[in-house]
C-alpha cells in the first residue's frame, strides 16, 4: 500500500489570507467527521478569533464512482445507482433518469403513470424537506423539532413502502412507467397524510418561526445575493430565498406539473431565515400539488406498452411467446438506444437535479453525468460565510441542505 | 430552433466559427477550444445566466478529438437552454478556464480535470476534488479499467484474502 500523502500548508497557500502564513489567524479542521456536516464533509477554517476569515470545503469523502459503474451497467439495471446519489430524494433522482432515458430512446408514458410520479415526487420533497427542518433546527438546538420531523417522515416513507417494498432506495419508477401499480391501500394512505400534514406543518412554525432564539441565529446570517447565487450556479429553495422565481415544475414542465395549480414560493433576504419561510411553504405547495393529482388519478396502464424498451407484464409472459422473448432480451441484453446526448433537468428538494446522457447505439450508456444541486449549492458556501461567527456557520451549513451522496456521486 | 434562440446562434456562429446541430429539439454549438470564455462571455451578456452542467467525454481511442467538453447554459430571463461542445484532443487537453465567467465553473473544472485529466489554463486552485490528492490515472476515462473485487465464498475465503492489497503489510 502506498503511503498516504499528507497535504502541506504549501499546497493551500493560495487559498488562505497572508495573515495566516505569519501566524495572526488560526488553520481549524471541521469535520469530516463533525455532527453538524450532515455527512462526510471537511471544511478548512482560517479562523480570526471566533471569525471566519475563510472557509475552504474538502470534499469526496463519500465517493463511490456512481458514473463510471452506470457506464458499466444496461439502461435498466444502471437506474439503481441513481436512488443512492441524493439518498433524500431517490423518486427524484428515478424521475431525472427516467426522462433522459425516455428522451433518449423517445417512449411515452402513460397517464396514469404520470401522475403518480408526481404524487411520489412531491412526498419525497416534503420528506427530504423534513429531514431537513429537523436536522437544521438540531443544530440550532431546537431539539424537539427532530423528533417531531422524523416521527412525520415514517409516514411517508410508509406510502413508499406499499408501493414499491422499499422504504428509501425505491426504483420505483422505471423507462416508460411505474414498477408496478400502486397497491389498493395507497389512496387511503396519501388521504391520511393529506388530512393530518396541514396541521403538522402548522405545529413547526408554532414552535420556530416566531421564536426570539431562532430568530436570532438566522435573521441576516449567511446572506447570498441573487447575482451572486445565479453566477455560482446555486439553484432551488436558496436561490428563490434569494429573490429569483426560478422554479422548473413551473419554467420547464416535466410529467404533466403544468396542470396543477401551485405557488413558487420566494423571499428577498436572501438569509438564513428567508431559506427556512420558503422550504415550508414549499411543504404546504407540496401537498397541494399531491392533493389536486390524488383527485385526478386516472385508471389505465402504468407502463408503456412500447416492448423494445420496456419489458412486458409479469402476465403476459405465461400466454405470448413474443413477450417472452421481449422479457428475455431486455434482462439480458437490454434495448439498444438510438445514438446521441440529451440534458433533462428535474426540480430536486435541492435544486436543479440534470442528467446528461450519451449513448453510442449501444445497451449501455455511454456517458452518464449527474448534475447534482448541492456540489454547486456547496460551493456557493465559502461566500456566505465570510466574516461570521463559528456558531452562525452551523446554521449557514443547516441552511444549504447538502446531501453528500449528492457532491460526492 | 426558439425564435429567441436563433439570432444567438447566428452572432455564435459569426463570431467564433462555431456549427450548430439540433439532436431531439435540442441546439447543440461546437465552439473551438481557444474561444470558449469569449464565447460563454457573450453568452452571458445575452441573458445565459446560469451554467446548469459541465461535464466531457471520452471518445477513446479516437485521438483527434478524444474528448468533448460539454457545457449546458441555461437562460432564467428568456426560458432558453443550449449546449457548447468543445473537441479536445487526447495530447496534452487543455482548454482555457470559463471560471471568470461562471464561478461555479471553478468545481466543475476541478472536477474535469480530476475525472479525464483535462486542465484548464487560467484556473485558480485547480487540484484534485473528488479522489485522494495522490491519486494516480483519471477515473473516468475509457482507458481506466473498472475495478472489481473477487467474491469470497468458504472454500477459498483464506486464499483470495492473501491476494488482497492490504494482506501485504
């Protein structure tokens, strides 16, 4: 084994003030293994006292080659590696992948697929929005908003349960469709958290939005102005707690979200606390939008019937020898996809979650790049955190909401 | 092509060479390495605010190009998307830095240049992002194998253990 290469002050010398080469201000590791990283993230600190002179992220604790192990894989099978990028939103990451392959290969999906997929994505988004407001809030010592959160979450992943016998890494959502059909169940589930959410999201701002001591950590810490966030690439709920309508449910529909009636929250500040206004009422969107799709869920198919590309019912197989054979090629070879790239981009908890797609006319993509929100959402933290206290940096890093399965890939 | 997008796609092709595709409804301009940031500059000035992804491709073995930069703008003012491809060849890849232009470029490019070992002139802290500092080899070209790991089952647990690289110490 090769001996490890340790990383002198040297090598960093271009990122850190003069002050620090002399000795004035002091070179501090957080993390990577530091509670309030929310995964495997190391960030340098030059520190002046208590202040952040600057903040340099180290990151790719947590890589696991998930591009080059896609290339490697058929269009199906490479689909599960994409639930374990942005561990919070594995309908989401699904749904992106989906389109590009769909885009690829040109299928279309039926109705009633379509709109379930919405219904799981904006589950998952309330969801990962939790575990956010949870962990955040943690961090700012607000202890029971944890518990609180969490205890709400199992009732979604409950719903993802029933439908696709996985509470998180679901591949659920296939080329052309659905897995499968939602269970009978799923209706009185989703109505469940329909009726009792509203109440629960209302019982959250009960305790943090007026609080004098949440209110003190967030009010102008970590402020990130729009020009600033567009140039930096900062996408989602930070870039419209930024000012800047920018939603693609609404400015580029995917699934049919055209047809739903829904507000894309924004606040001006730009802050931490302008961040935290508009992830909840992005919670309260959320279960609007499942609402209207529940009430419309057509009957009919769930996958579409195109066998080049997607594999025939289980049913099927027993009586049509041509299903057979379609059920065989596709678990062995796969479909070979027509050449060329295309870029679909989905709205993810985070922001813009895109795949870019390459395919040579083979079963195998040829390239696979994901463009995770949080790598750029991550580097846009450097900024806001110039000239903080330590303290404020834990509700900056709370308030970004990285997933570093998501930088990491 | 969008109404809007044209007369952009025209100064493009104008000002710096660059051909146009259209591949799914999507417009796609090859741009030559050496005018990239004057290229994304202009962009920018017309409203392609935000660098959505940056990414590249290996066409190994092909070596002139062997790889495609790929950059996806995206325009939040006109509702427009586009792609600039740029061919680097597989000698010595280097293709000036855009970081200038969009800052987020600056982990993109880190991120290019530790994955396919293209570098970028004019970059600021370009090191490795993603893998150790002492890496050896860009992961994901073509080139680079894919490493597996031999399963273990009973019979030959011990032996295939003493094979591993940490049975040498």
């Amino acid at each position: 084994m090769p001996d490890i290469q340790e990383i002198s002050v040297d090598q960093l010398k271009h990122l850190v003030s003069d002050r620090a080469l002399k000795g004035e201000t002091m070179l501090l590791n957080m993390g990577p293994q530091h509670p309030s990283t929310h995964g495997v993230l190391r960030l340098l600190l030059e520190l002046d006292g208590e202040i952040i002179i600057n903040c340099i992220p180290d990151v790719g604790f947590l890589h696991t080659g998930v591009e080059k192990n896609m290339e490697a894989k058929t269009y199906q099978k490479a689909e599960v590696m994409s639930d374990r990028l942005d561990y919070m939103n594995p309908v989401g990451n699904n749904l992106a992948y989906c389109l590009a392959v769909e885009k690829l290969v040109g299928l279309d999906v039926p109705e009633r697929a379509q709109v379930i997929r919405v219904i799981l994505a904006e589950l998952t988004r309330f969801q990962s929005h939790l575990v956010w407001l949870g962990t955040a809030a943690l961090d700012l010592a607000a202890m029971s908003m944890f518990l609180y959160c969490f205890r709400e979450r199992e009732y979604i992943l409950d719903v993802m349960e029933i439908c696709s016998g996985q509470r998180m890494m679901t591949t659920y959502v296939r080329p052309g469709g659905l897995w499968r059909d939602v269970p009978v169940e799923f209706e009185a589930a989703v109505r469940e958290i329909l009726r009792t959410f509203p109440r629960r999201v209302d019982e959250y701002e009960a305790l943090l939005t007026r609080n004098p001591l949440f209110l003190d950590r967030t009010l102008g810490i970590g402020k990130l102005s729009a020009e600033d966030a567009l140039n930096l690439g900062v996408t989602g709920p930070l870039l419209r707690a930024s000012g800047v309508k920018w939603d693609l449910r609404k400015d580029r529909p995917y699934s049919g979200y055209e047809q739903y009636d829904f507000v894309v929250p924004t606040r001006p500040e730009g802050d931490v606390y302008a961040r935290y206004l508009v992830r909840i009422e992005e919670m309260r969107q959320c279960l609007r939008i499942v609402e209207q799709a529940l009430n419309k869920l057509p009957y009919g198919p769930v996958r579409s019937n195109n066998y080049k590309f997607v594999p025939p019912p289980r049913s099927e197989i027993g009586v049509s020898m041509e299903a057979l054979i379609h059920h065989f090629k596709q678990w062995t070879e796969g479909f070979n996809a027509p050449q060329g790239s295309v870029y679909r981009a989905v709205e993810s908890p985070r922001g813009e979650l895109g795949v870019y797609l390459e395919s040579d006319g083979g079963p195998k993509p040829y390239r696979v790049h994901w463009r995770t929100p949080s790598f750029d959402n991550l580097q846009a933290m450097p900024l806001m955190c110039k000239g903080v206290l330590v303290a404020d940096l834990i509700a900056i890093i709370g308030s970004v909401d990285i997933v570093l399965g998501d930088i990491d890939r | 092509m969008d109404k809007k997008l044209e007369p952009i796609v025209e100064k493009l092709k104008q000002d710096f060479g660059a051909t146009a595709s259209k591949d799914r409804g999507d417009v796609s301009l090859v741009v030559p390495a050496e005018k990239i940031a004057e290229a994304c500059r202009q962009l920018q000035g017309q409203g392609f605010e935000l660098l959505s992804a940056m990414t590249a491709v290996d066409y190994w073995p092909q070596e002139t190009p062997r790889f495609h930069v790929v950059y996806e703008l995206t325009s939040l003012s006109n509702h427009l998307t586009l792609e600039l491809r740029v061919p680097v060849p597989g000698v010595n890849p280097s293709l000036p830095t855009v970081s200038a232009v969009y800052r987020n470029a600056n982990w993109r490019e880190r991120e290019l240049w530790d994955m396919f070992g293209i570098k970028f002139s004019g970059h600021s802290d370009l090191r490795r992002i993603l893998m150790p500092a002492d890496w050896e080899g860009h992961p994901l070209r073509k080139d680079y194998p894919l490493g597996y790991e031999e399963p273990q089952f009973t019979f030959n647990y011990k032996e295939i253990n003493l094979r591993k690289p940490y049975a040498k110490e």
